[in-house]
C-alpha cells in the first residue's frame, strides 16, 4: 500500500474551543444559571476558563483516561467541563440526575468516577447517596463562595474557587484521536443502564457530518439553545458544534418549562433547538395558551421519540417554524437520520413531500443503515416493509463501557439499534417501533407508533401511548392510553371514530383509557415499561 503524505493530525476535541476563541473569540454564551441570573460570557472567556478547569485536574491528581462525573444542567459551566476534562485527556461522564437513585449509584459506582461536579439542584440528591458511591474522592459544588452550601459531602470545593486559583496558560495536550473523551450511560429502561464511551474522533466525525447542511445546516450566524440536556447524548453535540461552526449559544438551565424557554427564544434571538417532543408540547402549549410569538426560531430539529405530525404542523402554520425530525441514539453519538428534504423530494407535490418529511429522516453520509426482515434479508426499499435495524459508523459504538454484553457487532460489523422501521426509495428510514414495544396480534405486527401519532392528532388529546395487552386468540391487542388536553374531556367513542378513520381495522385499540400524568423516562420519554406494569391486570372489554 502507498500511504498518502498528508498531515497526521489527530482530531482533538479542544481543538474546537480553541479554534472558536479564536475566530469567533466575541460571540456570546448566554446561560440561564442555576442560581437564578441570566450569565453571559464569550467563546475566548470559556477558554480561559476550561484551561483553569484542566489545570485544577492537573492539581487533584486527574490523570488521562480517568473519569469525572458530572450532574448537571445546561449552563456555561457545565459546558467548560466539556473542554476543561476531555481537553485534558480525562473523561466527563454525565450523570442523568433523574435517573432513580439505584442507578445513579450503579453508574458512578460502574464508572468510577474520581470526582462528582454537580450543580447546587443536586446536593440532596448526592448528599442521600455519598456513602455508597465508592470511588468518589471528593465533590465540586457548580457555584461561587457567595451560593457555596453548607454540605455534609466529604472534600466539597466550591468550582469558582478551585479554579480562581489557577493558571490560564494551560496547553492542550495532543495525543492519540481514539482516546476516550465522554461517557455516557443509556437510561437503562431494560436492565442496567449501559456506558456509551465517546472518543476524540468519533466526537470530531459526528459533529463535522451534523453541522452539514443536509443535518442541522449551522453556521456563526445562528444562535442555537440546546434543550436536550448535555447528560443526554452530549445535548446532541450541540456544545461541540456551537464551536465548531461560530455560532451563538444559549443554554436554558434548569427552566425548560413552555414559558421560560419562549423568553429565552426572544431575548436571545434562537434561531435553531433541539429537544424531545415533551419539551417542545410545552412550548407550543404555552404559546397556544398565551398568544405569544417566536419569530426569530427558524428550524427545531426534534427528536428521541417519534414526532408526531400534528406538532410538525402547528409549528409550521401556527408559528413558521420548521420542525425537522432526527433519530438517533446515545449509541450514535446521536445522530442516525434527519428529515431534510432533498431535490426529488422538493419535485414531489407538497402534501407528499411532507408525508416524507415527517419520517425519521434521511440516511446521512458517514453512517450505513441495514434493515433486515423477518425472512433474515434487507427488506426492499419501498417504505412499507419493517425489518430490525442495524447501524455502522465511525460515530455508532462497538459494545458498551467494561464489556457489558460482550462485543455487540455482527459480522459485518453493524450495531442493532433495537428499532423496528422501513427504508423507503428516497432513502427515508421510518421508525415504526421499538422491538419491544411493537404489538404483535395474530402474527402481524402492528406499530404504537403509527397509532399514537394520530391519536394525538385529535384536538383534545394531549398524550397518548399505546401498549400491547395480552390476548387469548391474537396473542396481542393494542390498548391506548391517553392524557387529555386541560379542561377536555372527549369520549371514548369520539377517540376512536377519529382513529378508525385513519388506520387499519384491524389496528384500531381495543380499548381507550384516560389517565390524569403519562410517566415520563428520565429523558422525557413515554416510560411503556412502567405503563405496562400500570395496567398488568388490566383486561381488555369482553375477555
Ligand atoms: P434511551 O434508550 O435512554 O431513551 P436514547 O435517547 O439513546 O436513550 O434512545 C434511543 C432510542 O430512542 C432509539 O433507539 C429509538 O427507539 C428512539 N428514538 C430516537 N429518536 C426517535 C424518533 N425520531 N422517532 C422514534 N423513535 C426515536
């Protein structure tokens, strides 16, 4: 082989705050802080400061490869560890705070963490659990000495103190791109949650292909507001794009409520987000409600559960805002797919294009998707047939932290996302379920969903989740549950008339039944595991 003579340089994650402190060094990152104040400071500022960050890691004895915790909201502080640990060689593991407690402990005790930085939310939280996190040498509290608690956590330093007293002149480091940068664990709806780990490259590759302009089309013209939180999925790479590409960055703290991210939205001027849909039912809920406007917001890329159409349609016609949908999972980075339109689509007429819009998404450069039936081979292209899906890329992981579940790779090398969906003849992959979500009755497979996006569709539903009950004759029947919209109350007949002028007969829910709260995952999902324990002695009418 004859090697090219190019450069050999390796890509380095702090490589992306140094390059922005330095061309794009007065664009702002605004942060609604833990402590209430809106804080705002510029790209040459954060590097500064995650330099500091590193040097105080030099001071506590963090060597390369070692991890560091985080539980924390979006904020500017949260986003310098991004730098300050992976730019050092260590790795950040972000925790999900709302994880239940057992896990917490698991994977901080699974991750061994030397250190927990966490935000002032979470001291409770860490204060009730401290004793049973073994490998924790010490607590850094994500505030200054005017908010430093008083805490019974064992060597607490205050983040602005530790690192006041340090150095700016840190260098960044160089060495090999496959190390490890972040950690990121699944929620674990089955089992024990499982450690994602990022390297350099795989973290640099993702972000390069997600800024495209066939993914999220950023540039230093944008002003971009993570929702996703940063323990989920690295906020979808948004810390690392915002960088990369210049632009402006909000992060909205602890309030992701409608009302709080709408002011956010205005005062800043957002033009792009990102979030699941539960986030962005609040917002709409709160702009319905209020008659407020967000005329900057140009595009909000949803994702993480299925979007459903009539949140892709309010969007647009209430508000002008594009919604484009990504799926993907922490397993990728996240990014798999995005729904932009492409020119044989823009060829289509329109209500065609947008059935095709309101897909998953598009298969993007830099990562291959398989979708094999149940006869065992690729299901043809023709956007009806569902098979399991595979994925391979340079930003999709091989098999999880310390070898949980052995190498999870098929002789091809592809990884098995769990999901159930369709490839159709433009290249638009559709999720039509999870494998173990998917409703089998009478040796069919019948798609929640499908159902659960027209049911949420009619005017009166506000959330709407649909969970195999088991049958003597068809194995499985689908019953749906559903949440009304405030001061709503249609009937159970009215549901489904709705329904049954938009699905199959034979997939109309047997059942429908109203509930006051759907439960939620700790990244804002609809939890099926917990509604099916909810109704495990539910029977379907005339069993
Ligand atoms: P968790 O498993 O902890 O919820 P992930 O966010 O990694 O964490 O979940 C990834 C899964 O979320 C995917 O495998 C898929 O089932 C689901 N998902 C993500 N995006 C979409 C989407 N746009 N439509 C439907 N499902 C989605």
């Amino acid at each position: 082989m004859l090697l090219g003579l190019m450069q050999d340089v390796p890509l380095m994650i702090a490589s992306l705050i140094e390059y922005a402190a330095r061309y794009h060094g007065g664009r702002e990152i605004v942060s609604r802080s833990v402590e209430g104040p809106i804080h705002r400071y510029t790209y040459a500022d954060a590097e500064t400061r995650s330099k500091r960050l590193a040097n105080a890691l030099v001071r506590l004895g963090v060597r390369p490869g070692e991890r560091v915790g985080s539980l924390a909201w979006n904020t500017w502080r949260h986003f310098e560890m991004f730098y300050g640990v992976s730019g050092h060689g260590a790795v950040l593991h972000t925790v999900n705070p709302r994880l239940f407690t057992e896990q917490i402990v698991y994977i901080v005790n699974h991750a061994e963490d030397r250190f927990v930085f966490l935000d002032l939310s979470f001291v409770p939280l860490v204060e009730g659990i401290a004793e049973r996190l073994t490998s924790v040498e010490g607590y850094v509290i994500l505030t200054d000495e005017a908010h430093m608690p008083k805490t019974r956590l064992k060597n607490a330093l205050c983040y602005e103190t530790l690192i006041g007293h340090e150095r700016a002149d840190y260098v960044w480091p160089r060495f090999d791109e496959r190390a490890a940068s972040s950690l990121c664990y699944t929620s674990g709806t089955t089992g024990n949650p499982k450690g994602v780990l990022y390297s350099h490259r795989s973290t640099l590759l993702h972000a390069m292909a997600a800024c495209q302009n066939s993914a999220m089309a950023l540039s230093a013209h944008d002003c971009i507001m993570p929702i996703a939180p940063m323990y989920h999925g690295n906020a979808w790479s948004l810390p690392y794009l915002a960088p990369m590409t210049g632009c402006k960055l909000v992060l909205p703290g602890p309030k992701m409520d409608g009302a709080s991210i709408e002011e956010l939205v205005n005062a800043e001027a957002v033009t792009f987000s990102v979030a699941v849909p539960t986030v962005f039912t609040m917002l709409l809920e709160h702009l319905d409600k209020t008659g407020r406007m967000v005329p900057s917001l140009d595009r909000v890329a949803i994702g993480g559960s299925a979007v459903p159409a009539s949140m892709i349609e309010r969007f647009r016609e209430a508000y002008g805002v594009t919604v484009v949908q990504i799926w993907g999972m922490t397993e990728t980075s996240p990014l798999g797919t995005m729904a932009t339109a492409t020119p044989e689509l823009d060829a289509l007429p329109e209500a065609e294009r947008r059935a095709v819009l309101a897909k998953q998404g598009r298969v993007q450069f830099g990562l291959e998707l398989k979708i094999i039936g149940q006869d065992g081979t690729p299901v043809p292209r023709d956007g009806a047939t569902f098979g399991d899906m595979w994925v391979r890329s340079a930003w999709a992981s091989s098999g999880y932290f310390n070898g949980e579940g052995g190498s999870r790779l098929d002789g091809d090398g592809f990884f098995p996302t769990g999901d159930v969906a369709t490839l159709d003849r433009y290249g638009y992959m559709r999720i039509t379920d999870r494998t173990k979500d998917v409703i089998k009755s009478g040796g069919e497979w019948i798609s929640s969903i499908d159902l659960e996006n027209v049911a949420v569709g009619h005017e009166d539903v506000k959330h709407a989740a649909v969970i195999g009950i088991p049958h003597p004759k068809w194995e499985e029947r689908p019953l749906l549950v559903v949440v009304c919209k405030e001061g709503r109350a249609p009937s159970k007949a009215a549901i489904l008339d709705h329904l049954r002028a938009r699905v199959a007969k034979w997939w109309l829910p047997d059942d429908v039944v109203f509930i006051d709260e759907i439960p939620l995952t700790a990244t804002g999902k609809i939890q099926k595991s917990r509604l099916r324990e909810m109704f495990a002695d539910y029977r379907l009418p005339g069993l």
